[in-house]
C-alpha cells in the first residue's frame, strides 16, 4: 500500500519508486537467490497481500523471508510510516533480520536522497539492506514466473502465456474500478466525486457478479494472477470499504456468485491462511483519522461465514490446475484462527 498524498482534487497514488526485477537468469541485473530477500509486508494492505498470496501459491516460504509491519503505522517527520513492533514479532521494535524500525530505512539505504513515499510491499536485499523493489505487480508476475527451479513442485500456472492478454485486461478494469475506486470514495474530497467513485466500485461488482455466475474463476478453470489481484479486495470490501470507505450500496455478502467465489478462495491454501482480519480493520479504522477521528475499530462482520459451504467446485475447474496445494503455512507465519480475529 503506498503511502497516498491527497490534495483537493481526489486520492493520487505516487508512482512506484523502485521496480528492480529478480529473475532465475539474472537478466535484468538481480538473480533469485534462495534466502538472499526478505518481503517486508503489512498484512492489512490488500498490494502487499497480492505477493504475500503469490510466494505461498508458489511455495517461495523457504525461498524469501517474510517481516510483517505493524497494522497501525507510526508518525515520524510528519509521515505515517510502516514499523516493525514486538506485536508482530519484531523484538525491541527492529526487525530481527534487517535490524530496522521503519521500512524507510531501507529506501533511504538504497537511495539517501529518497524523499517520496513509503509503500508496502517492500522487496529488502538483506546483503546490504536496501529495497530492490516496491512495486507488487512486478514483484507477483517475476514469483509466478521467473524463479525458476527455487518455486515448489506442484505450483499452479498463475499467469499462463495463453491468458496473459485476457488477465492483463481484467486486471486493469478491477484496478481502476474496484481495487482503486475504493480508496476513491473513501477519500472522495466531495460528493461529486463520491458518486462518481462508488459508481464505478458497484458497476464493476455488478461485471463480476454476472462473470463469475457461470465460471468458478476469472480466467480458465484454474486460479491466476487475476483471481488474486481481485480477491484482496473482495476479502477486505465488508470488513473496511463498506463501512470505513462508505462503499455501502450493498455488502459483498449480497452478490451470491461472487460472495461464493470469495469463500472458495478463502478455503483455498495460499487465501484464507494468509488473511488477518483483525489487522485489515485495526489499520483501516485506527489510522485513517480524516475519515475516522475516533479511531474507533468496528467489531464485524462476523468472521465465521468464510467457512460456510460454497458449492463452487459444482462449475468445474480445479484452485491449482494440474498442480497440487501448498503446504502447511510455515509456524512463524501462521495468523490467528477466525474466532480470534472476530
């Protein structure tokens, strides 16, 4: 999630500052070495989310280490920024591995004279500590596929050659309609823009209702890259858009495909077990303080309805293609069962 400067006009998203890409054969300067990164993350931030989701489907656990930030991002200079705490295992406050506090430190160690936001995801060299890239799109289609023999045997094909067009394309609507349209509305400066903004979030939904009626994935029979690109929002829309960022038309819940869609995903490995509820509504409702003074936490929805049956596998279709699941989610890694995010 990068940090946002908002001005009069409505939300602007800073341009991702550093996008060095990681690849099997080095060709872009960087090679995937096993243990050589680490993945700073904040798990309420549905970007981070995306890579998070992407190196467990393909078993990357061993591969890049995981540091999780707190969900409630401390001040400093001025700025809201992304800390490590003892709540999220980080001993005195610094990470164990990169021996920092604030992700910036790590920008500032790649470049002293950065002064742009700081976002989250942040790909960390733990060599020399400096952040190699920010940018979670690239960062989901190298691990998808560039990494070479370093990725588990049995990993789905996320991002298919044959489909790339087709994923690209829904992506970009899902984007600029939903995964963005709802930081639109909930930043909206008036209520020109607010209409404008929730518009666009429910007549994207409305698409995807209709899509997704009929198939039990966005694009083939199989997860990709456009599933997960979707479903880090859809996993936070009744727990923060529709009531922190006034999205309120109607609750994921009501649209019956894509609720069913998003509850099959969330029994999938590499969704549901990589989803922390109770730091989704701790940042949203305790750090947007323009949008709620109070910093009041609302306490639902209930959490137990991602576990109820979903009928899905009735369409066809398989979460991993011809590959099989992940493993277990590693011991360090695991978030809290459902009951205790509630």
């Amino acid at each position: 999630m990068r940090v946002d400067r908002l001005s009069t006009e409505e939300i602007q998203r800073e341009p991702l500052a550093f996008d060095d890409r990681i690849t099997s054969d080095g060709r872009f300067g960087r090679t995937a070495v096993a243990g050589r990164y680490r993945l700073v993350v904040s798990r309420a931030c549905p970007w981070a989310h995306r890579v998070v989701m992407t190196r467990r489907l393909m078993g990357l656990e061993s591969v890049v280490s995981l540091a999780v930030t707190d969900p409630l991002q401390e001040t400093i200079d001025g700025d809201l920024h992304w800390v490590f705490t003892e709540r999220t295992g980080s001993p005195r406050d610094r990470d164990p591995v990169l021996g920092i506090h604030a992700l910036r430190e790590a920008y500032l160690a790649r470049d002293p004279d950065y002064d742009g936001g700081v976002s989250v995801p942040g790909l960390v060299d733990v060599t020399n500590g400096h952040l190699v890239s920010n940018d979670y799109d690239l960062l989901c289609v190298d691990m998808a596929t560039e990494w070479g023999d370093l990725v588990r045997t049995g990993a789905p094909d996320l991002y298919p050659r044959s489909s790339r067009a087709e994923i690209d394309a829904i992506g970009a609507e899902v984007y600029r309609d939903l995964n963005n349209g709802v930081y639109r509305a909930g930043f909206a400066p008036d209520q020109r823009r607010y209409d404008a903004a929730v518009r666009d979030v429910f007549t994207r939904l409305d698409a995807l209702e209709e899509r997704l009626a009929g198939r039990r994935y966005l694009v083939g029979d199989h997860v990709t890259l456009a599933d997960v690109r979707l479903w880090s929002t859809l996993v936070r829309f009744d727990a923060a858009y529709h009531g922190h960022f006034k999205c309120n038309r109607r609750k994921l819940i009501e649209y019956p495909a894509l609720w069913a869609y998003a509850r099959d995903l969330f029994q999938t490995p590499g969704f549901g077990d990589t989803t922390a509820l109770d730091h989704i509504r701790d940042h949203y409702y305790g750090v947007h303080t323009a949008i709620n003074p109070s910093g009041i936490v609302a306490v639902g929805p209930d959490p137990r309805g991602w576990l109820t049956p979903h009928h899905r596998e009735e369409l066809g279709g398989s979460p991993f293609g011809d590959g099989t699941p992940p493993g277990p989610v590693p011991e360090s890694e695991r978030v809290p069962p459902l009951d205790e995010q509630g």
